[in-house]
C-alpha cells in the first residue's frame, strides 16, 4: 500500500501539505494524518476527497504510540512514498523564564521524536521515496529569546542534511524546510503575539500554501533545503559568510 505520512498534520501547515499531497500524489492509497486531536484529524479527513486519509490520533513522543504506529505500518504493509515530519512548536522567551517542562518538551518533540518517526518510517520507505523535515529560518542563526527552539531547528536543519547524503545510494531524497513566520497556530503557543516581537512585527509573512506546494515540488525535484521568499533565501545567504556574533543582533526577536 503506497501511503504519504503528515505529522503535525491537524491544523497550519501540516494541514495545508496533506492537501496539497492529495492534489498532487492523486495515485496515493493513503494519506496518514498524525497529530494528538482527534476531532481535527476527523475533520480534515472528511474534507479530502482525492486520496483516503486515516487519521492517526498519536502523540509522537510517547513510546507506546510510537510503537502502534510502527504495528500499523507492519500489519498494513506501508510503503511510504512521502514523510512529512512537521510536528513541532516553539516558546518565545528567555530561556530562564520558560518552564522546564517547554525547554525540554521542544527538544523532545523537535528533535527526539522527528528522529524516530524516520528511524522508523525509514524501514518502510524505497527508492525514490522523499522526507521532509519542517525546520525554520531561525536554523540559520542562534535566535535569543528563542534558544532552544532555534537550536532544535538548527538540528533539523543538520540532521537532514547528513541524512540526505547517507541516503543519495539508495535514492531517497531529504528536503529541510526553512519558512519564515506564518500566521498558524504556531505564534499563539509560542507566546508570541502583536507588541510581543519588535522582530516578529515587521517580518513579512510567508504563505501557506505556497511553502507546502513549492516545498514539495522542490522535494521532488531532489532539492536538499527549500526557503520560501527572496527576503529569507537573502537572510540564508548572510547567515553563512556574516559572522553569527553579528548575525544575532539582527535575529534578536
């Protein structure tokens, strides 16, 4: 059964790439979308008509529904053509002000559970199969106030990069994702809302929409990272030749 696997997938983003798969990946048996609500799960499943969605209610950095989703993939025979790893969240703060139970949580669900969905997809994936692994800008430069979150993203960002080198012999792709801020969800949990960021303020948003479309036509163009917008392709470029002491200064939300 040739299926596409969405976590995060109940609302923002993770919702707009199980439709954007379904519009382009028409031949698919099954789209599994992950996520802990059931009712939003339920909800976009119904408003897909070109591909089958199964819903997948899983909270990824628990073992026990770890290792169900890992049965299922057994017992069902998957094998998957598209892994998108999108769940994640983010904390805007400093990183003394943040509970301990966020600093860690980020890392858990940012870094610990995207290395064990792939770890575990991974057996059940073959050639020409694609990962990709929602990062962020913040990957590029140590953001203050958001040190651990854009620490776990950098980690994406690496991760995917050298899984994507591994994988080249067995012609799996792996694409990391960088948007820039998003009117989802993901700004509220995050604390960060008008007044809050001088630097969130005045960052242009990116779309949707266009991140999951172009991020997956870029996948499957092999591409190895996708940033949408000429403003933070140009942010990507200084980040690497500008020193990071000075970079800062600038990615200070």
């Amino acid at each position: 059964m040739d299926i596409a696997v969405v976590t995060g997938a109940s609302s923002g983003l993770g919702t707009e790439y199980v439709k954007q798969i379904a519009d382009m990946y028409p031949t698919l048996n099954e789209i599994w979308i992950i996520a802990r609500r059931k009712e939003k799960l339920e909800e976009l499943a119904k408003s897909i008509a070109a591909v089958p969605c199964r819903a997948v209610v899983c909270d990824i950095t628990d073992e026990q529904n770890v290792a169900a989703y890992k049965q299922l993939l057994t017992d069902t025979k998957a094998n998957v053509k598209i892994l998108i790893n999108n769940a994640g969240f983010g904390r805007l703060n400093d990183f003394a002000n943040i509970s301990t139970s966020d600093n860690g949580g980020m890392v858990r669900l940012n870094c610990e559970a995207l290395t064990i969905i792939t770890s575990i997809t991974l057996e059940f994936m073959r050639e020409n199969a694609q990962i990709i692994n929602v990062s962020s800008i913040a990957s590029f430069v140590p953001n203050a106030r958001m040190a651990v979150y854009s620490s776990t993203k950098a980690y994406v960002t690496s991760f995917s990069r050298a899984l994507r080198f591994e994988l080249k012999k067995r012609r799996i792709n792996v694409t990391a994702v960088c948007p820039g801020p998003m009117d989802t969800e993901f700004l509220p949990v995050a604390n960060i809302a008008k007044g809050t960021s001088k630097t969130f303020d005045m960052l242009p948003r990116v779309k949707v929409k266009s991140v999951a479309r172009k991020s997956l036509i870029a996948a499957k163009r092999g591409r190895g990272m996708y940033t949408d917008r000429a403003f933070y392709k140009f942010y990507r470029f200084l980040a690497k030749i500008v020193p990071h002491s000075i970079m800062m200064y600038f990615a200070k939300t």
